[in-house]
C-alpha cells in the first residue's frame, strides 16, 4: 500500500469496546515477527494496561518498545486549561516533545526504514476534553509532521461514531480514516475511508 511506503497518519473512528481498540491497536503496529520501532502514548488510560495494545510476543520493556503518558492536568484545573490558550498550548507542546524525544531515542543513527517506525495516540478524546480544538489540530499536524518525516505510519484513536462532527474537525489532518466496529458473530472489523479511493469494504481485524 502507497500509504505504508511514503509514511501516514491515520484517524481511528468508532464508537467501540476498550478491547476492539486494543485488538486494532496490536495490528496497526505491526507483526512480531517484524522490524518495528513502536511508540504508544497514552493520554488518559494507565501504563499498566499498555501490553494489551501490543502485539503479542512484544512487552512494554523490549529495546525497540517506548511509552509516552501525558503529564495529566489535575482536574480542578481543566476549565483554567481550556480557557487559557497558553497553559493548553504549553501541554501540548510538552507531550509533543516527549513524543519527538521518545522517536529519536528509537533512531539507531540510520533511520527508519518504510513504515518501521509505528506510532499509537490513545486517544485523542481525552485531548478534546481538556483543550481547544484549534490547539489540538495544531499538536496533531506537528506529530504527524515528525512521523511522515520518518516515513512512520501513525495512528490516533477518536473513540467516536465515525460520522460524529468532531471527526469532520480533524478528519482533514490525517491521510486516511479507519473506522472500526464489533457485532455478532462476527467479532472486531474495520474498514477505510481513504481520499480520492472511497471507502473499502468491512474485515474482520
């Protein structure tokens, strides 16, 4: 896929179970049995339940494994965050940097090859509670900047339905959506909408 060679960024939809994002979360960053150089940041959920949403045969301590939490506002704070352009951007900016230290520290001196790099955000719902959406597009278009610079392929979670209006308002920041869903018997499936493509047909993950 064109997408996976030249690096993306991906907006996942879908208004699903914790364990239908995990599941879809293990895929996205890629087989075991590959070169991977994977980053999962978590902006609400514990660091406890990270090796869940790796694939399995790959743990939060392996060498090629890193894990970013956002530095967490108390919630007392939140509507001082909102309404105080500068304290959200300066969050944002710290969890930005800390994403960028955290690819750079995966980097061996030669780079990454198509698709090596793998990022996960989880979820950018917990962003759009805390801070203006502007702010948000504008932490989003740096990270996917910094991933398609390395010819990464990242995903973001937006535990949303996928025809929600706050998807429209960042659907226009990633390259492609993926839109997951779960019903019996069938289990987890997912399909893409992808521009100037369409959208594919639902498979199972």
């Amino acid at each position: 896929m064109q997408l996976k060679r030249r690096g993306c960024n991906l907006l996942v939809t879908g208004s699903v179970s914790e364990a239908v994002t995990a599941r879809a979360t293990q895929r996205l960053l890629g087989s075991p049995v590959e070169d991977r150089k994977r980053l999962v940041t978590l902006t609400e959920a514990p660091t406890r339940g990270v090796d869940a949403r790796l694939p399995i045969g790959v743990s939060a301590d392996d060498a090629d494994v890193r894990i970013v939490e956002r530095r967490r506002v108390d919630r007392s704070a939140v509507e001082g965050v909102r309404h105080d352009g500068r304290s959200g951007d300066t969050e944002l900016r710290r969890l930005e940097r800390d994403i960028s230290r955290a690819i750079a520290s995966l980097d061996d001196g030669s780079g990454f090859g198509p698709s090596e790099l793998r990022l996960s955000v989880d979820s950018l719902g917990t962003l759009t509670e805390m801070y203006e959406i502007p702010q948000v597009c504008g932490f989003l278009r740096r990270v996917c900047d910094t991933v398609e610079d390395r010819e990464g392929m990242g995903h973001y979670h937006l535990p949303l339905p996928d025809d929600s209006p706050r998807v429209d308002q960042f659907a226009h920041v990633f390259d492609a959506r993926i839109e997951l869903r779960q019903r019996e018997p069938y289990g987890p499936e997912q399909r893409w909408h992808v521009p100037d493509y369409g959208t594919t047909g639902w498979i199972q993950i």
